[in-house]
C-alpha cells in the first residue's frame, strides 16, 4: 500500500480535511493535494505520516 492509500484511508475514517492532516503530520498542508498530483515524497517524510498515523489511528 503506497503511502498516499494510506492517508487516504485514514482521511476517510477520520473525516479529517486534506489540508489539516498535512499540517498536522509534517506541517505542510498542501501535502496530500501534492501528493496526488505526483510529488514523491521520501522515506523520512513517510516515517513521519506513518507515524502520525499510528499516534492518531481512526
């Protein structure tokens, strides 16, 4: 599961808008809309959505 599935799921669990989940987990909140238009984004910043994930779990 490629990390943007996963932030989509948990968006959809949580009901929680794009744009705060990106500022909450790495303080970006334009992350997920880049995400979904190609940005790669690289295995620290991917620990740190994994992480806020798990902290924040649905």
């Amino acid at each position: 599961m490629t990390i943007l599935m996963k932030i989509d799921r948990y968006l959809r669990q949580t009901g929680m808008p794009m744009t705060k989940f990106g500022r909450l987990a790495v303080g970006d909140p334009r992350l997920v809309h880049d995400l979904r238009r190609g940005r790669q984004a690289r295995e620290p910043m991917v620990a740190r959505i994994e992480s806020f994930i798990e902290r924040h779990g649905a």
